[in-house]
C-alpha cells in the first residue's frame, strides 16, 4: 500500500500539497511502457504509409 506525505504546515491551505509521490504501481508502469511501445511503433510505421501513398498518387 502506498503511503503519500502531505505538506500540513499552513493551517488554512486550500489543498493539501504533495511533497513525496507515491511510487508507481506495476500496472502503472506496465501501461506507460505499452503507451510509449505504441507510440515507437506509430512513429516507425507512418512515414512508410506517407511513403507508399505517396508513390500511388505519382503512378
């Protein structure tokens, strides 16, 4: 269970302020590696589909 500290020092704070992040959680990290895999894949794929609709609108 993670457990986040709290800055409480200002008795009249509208919100509370994070002072340490709570570490992430497995499925945390898992999603970002997946979003950023995603991400690599799209940015390889796309000049190949620019390139290959490029080439059919030339012939």
């Amino acid at each position: 269970m993670a457990v986040r500290v709290f800055d409480l020092t200002e008795p009249q704070a509208h919100g509370l302020t994070v002072v340490e992040a709570a570490p992430r959680r497995r499925q945390d990290v898992r999603r970002l590696k997946r979003r950023w895999a995603i991400y690599g894949l799209l940015s390889l794929v796309a000049p190949f589909l620019v390139a290959v609709a490029a080439i059919g609108v030339v012939r």
